[in-house]
C-alpha cells in the first residue's frame, strides 16, 4: 500500500516544522506547497511545489490528481483567501482537511494595543498617533499609507516592495527576517526614533519580541486583526498537534 499524501500549504514556520515532523522517516509522502512571494524561501523537507493551483476547483483537481490523503491547511493567518480555498477543495475532492493556525497574540498590562480591521484603518489612525512608524504588515498594501505625506515609515518585510507599487513618499526599506530578539527590536526602534508601531496580528514568538520593546518604550502598537476562518474547519495550534491529528484521522499505515 502507498504511503499516504499530505498535501501542507505552507509558508510558515509551522508548516516547514510539520514537514520535518512528518518527513521522511515516519511513513508519509510529504508535499508542500508555497506560493512563490517570497524570493529564496526557506524550502522544507520533502517534496515542494510553487505557484497557486487556479482557485478552489484548481485546487481540488490537485488532490485528486495526486491521491491526497489529507490536507492542511498551514498557511500565514492573514492569507484568508488560501484558507477558504482549502475549506472549499477539501469539500468537492473529499479529502478531511486540518488547520494549523498558531494562536493570535494577547495584550499584556502595560501594553497600549489599538485593534482595527484592515490597513486602510490602520492608515486612518496614524496621524493621531505618530509620525515615524516602524511599519511590519509586509511590503504588499503600502498604497494604504501613500497618503501620509507627514510621516515617516520603516518597512521591514523579507523582500522589497514590488518597483512602481504606491508607497509612502518618506519610507526606508529594510530588508530583514524573524526570529528576531528583544534587544534587536529595542535598539531599532531607539535608533529610528520611532514612535508608533503597525503590525498584524501574526501570533507566534518569532516576531513577538517588537511588541515587548514598544510596551516597555510606552509606544503604542496599532494592531491589525485576524480575517475570518473558514467555519467549521478543525483547528489546532502546533505542528506537533497537527502530527497527532493525521495519526488519529488514520492517514498512516496501520
Ligand atoms: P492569499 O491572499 O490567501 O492567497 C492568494 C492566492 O495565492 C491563493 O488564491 C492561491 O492562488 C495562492 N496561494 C496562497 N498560498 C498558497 C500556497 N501555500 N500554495 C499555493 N498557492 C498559494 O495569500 P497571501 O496572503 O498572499 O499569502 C501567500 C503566501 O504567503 C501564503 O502561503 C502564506 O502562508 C504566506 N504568508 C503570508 C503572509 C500574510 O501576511 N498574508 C505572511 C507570511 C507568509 P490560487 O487561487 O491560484 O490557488
């Protein structure tokens, strides 16, 4: 009998983890799949494939075309539209799906979180707050902030933004990946002079250190929420539970 097909859409640091849990000597057939942004992404074990699939049905087609077994859904918690896709594929083709979703972050005494539902709020918000904004929402949706002529932006994402995309007019790239450190994140936002930080909630401890470093310099932290995830969809926080999950679904040999 074949070993079973995970199909892991990925571009996390969870879903390169789960590929290392699963692959290759605990008896699955390992594909992951990541959508091309990043230039030189960091590759998990196991076999890998780039590029979307052509929507839901697109995607559908794949996991019967590759007899997959199960399907997780591994992805970023703001790639919202991927997530629906999976909850429809994994419907039409029949295959159980999982999400590995890690937990949101939680505001802790002391820290000045201002939640709002999307770039163009968060846009909004900032001339009341500050003028020299360390800017982690990723290099796509910088138009959001074009506006700003008053304030100065600090863009750190892992690539440049795309030439010719609207941006700010006083903006510093800098180019940069977590894990990140408290001490790192202090010195730059001391360095920039920053006074305001705009991050979505991301969750995870890779990149949490920024938000201890703006509660400790009394910034306040403009926090862009969650989107929506698919209903009904089984849920878990870390890969190691996501393992667990496909032992008990019985996408193992017996
Ligand atoms: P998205 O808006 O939800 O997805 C847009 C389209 O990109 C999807 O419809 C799909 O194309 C393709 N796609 C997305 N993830 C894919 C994957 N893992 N494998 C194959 N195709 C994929 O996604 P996004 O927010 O642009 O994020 C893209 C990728 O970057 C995701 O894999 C995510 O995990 C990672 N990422 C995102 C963020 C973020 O803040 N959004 C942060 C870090 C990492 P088709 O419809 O053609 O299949």
């Amino acid at each position: 009998m074949p070993e079973p097909h995970i199909l892991l859409l990925g571009g996390t640091t969870e879903a390169r983890r789960l590929a290392e849990l699963l692959h290759p000597a605990h008896g699955y057939r390992v594909t992951s799949s990541l959508a091309g942004r990043v230039a030189r992404p960091r590759t998990p074990p196991g076999e890998v494939r780039v590029g979307g699939f052509g929507g839901a049905a697109g995607l559908a087609h794949w996991l019967r075309a590759h007899t997959v077994t199960a399907l997780v859904d591994a992805t970023h918690p703001f790639a919202g539209t991927m997530s629906a896709h999976a909850a429809r594929a994994a419907a039409l083709a029949h295959v159980p799906l999982l999400a590995l979703r890690r937990p949101g972050w939680l505001p802790v005494p002391g820290d000045d979180w201002r939640p709002v539902p999307g770039l163009a709020e968060a846009a909004a918000l900032l001339p009341s707050l500050g003028r020299r904004v360390l800017l982690t929402t990723g290099r796509t949706g910088l138009g959001a902030f074009a506006a700003l002529d008053d304030h100065w932006f600090l863009v750190r994402s892992v690539d440049p933004p795309e030439p010719g995309t609207p941006r700010p007019a006083r903006l510093r790239t800098l180019l940069d990946r977590g894990p990140f450190t408290l001490e790192g994140e202090r010195a730059l936002l001391r360095g920039h002079r920053v006074d305001v930080l705009v991050t979505k909630d991301s969750g995870g401890t890779a990149t949490a250190p920024k938000l201890t470093a703006a509660r400790e310099a009394g910034l306040p932290v403009v926090m862009v929420t969650r989107p929506p995830a698919p209903a009904g969809v089984t849920a878990v926080a870390t890969p190691e539970e996501a393992a667990a999950w496909l032992r008990r679904a019985g996408a193992r040999p017996a």
